[in-house]
C-alpha cells in the first residue's frame, strides 16, 4: 500500500537525516514525522538546509534551485516525503 512506502519513505529520510548532516546526538527514531526540523524542533540552520538540498538532489533526483523553496518543503518530515514522492526522479 501506499501508506507503508510513506512509512518507509519517512524512516529512510530520518536516518539520511542524521548521518547526512552528523547528528550524532540524535536517534532517527526519536524525530517525530511533524517536527519542525528548524528553530525549536531538531534546531537545524541554513547551512543544514543546503546539506538538505543536496541530500534530495543525490539520493532522489530532486532539483531544488531556489533555498526559499526549500524552506517550504524542509519543515518536517511529513512535508519532505510528501514532496519526494510527488516530484523523485530516482
């Protein structure tokens, strides 16, 4: 079904996540699907945004040009899948 791929999706990115950008202080697990990934969520910055950028361009496919957009889609994890399984070309 899928809602299972969405399932896996999520747990795929919260460990690309953490091993991506070296969190070494978080467990995948512990991220929620509605966390806000910056501010007071997981506490990212704009450099982790750009990392972000070229997490889903490499492991996806996925073209984000304007950092601006990326904001829109990088707000939680629930707003990442959504948008991988709409626009992934890998």
């Amino acid at each position: 079904s899928i809602n299972m791929e969405t399932a896996e999706l999520k747990q795929q990115l919260k460990k690309q996540i953490v091993q991506f950008l070296n969190l070494t202080s978080v467990n995948p697990d512990d991220i929620k699907d509605d966390e806000p990934l910056f501010g007071e969520g997981l506490g990212l910055d704009s450099i982790d945004s750009i990392e972000l950028i070229v997490l889903l361009s490499r492991e996806y496919g996925i073209e984000i040009k304007d950092p601006k957009e990326g904001r829109k889609i990088l707000v939680d994890i629930n707003t990442i899948a959504a948008y991988i399984e709409q626009h992934r070309t890998k």
